[in-house]
C-alpha cells in the first residue's frame, strides 16, 4: 500500500505541527516550573513574611497552572 506525494506532504506537515505544539507546551510548563522554584525560594527567605513578599510569585505561579497545560496527542491518522 503505497502513499502518494500528497499525502505524504500532508502527513509531514501535520506531524510538524504537531511537534510545534508540544515543544510550546513543554516550554510554558518549564516556565511554570522556574516560576515554582522562586516561589520556593522566596518563601524560604522570606520567612513568616512570605505572605506579602511572595504574593506576585505565588499569583503568577496560579495563573500559569491554569494555563499552562502540557498536552500532546496520542497518534496521526494514517
């Protein structure tokens, strides 16, 4: 069973695009985790004032959790 041209370059470009959007989708998780990091960080420094010093970290850390969703796809249709 043999492919033709055109759908070889169709499957190629879906596949393409496909790993586009998982490689996005890692980058925003790996931000969310250097965010995580910090909030660590600043809690750890911070110490029982960690409440108000933090509070931007500990917002933008939410935020991106919300967002930030790694999600990827199971298989191509062939």
């Amino acid at each position: 069973m043999a492919i033709d041209e055109s759908r070889k370059a169709e499957l190629l470009a879906k596949k393409k695009s496909q790993d586009e959007h998982i490689r996005e989708s890692w980058v925003r998780a790996m931000e969310a985790r250097i965010v995580q990091q910090n909030l660590q960080k600043c809690y750890r420094i911070e110490g029982v004032n960690h409440l108000e010093k933090c509070k931007h970290l500990a917002d933008r850390y939410t935020e991106m959790l919300r967002e930030n969703r790694i999600q990827g796809y199971r298989h191509i249709d062939v």
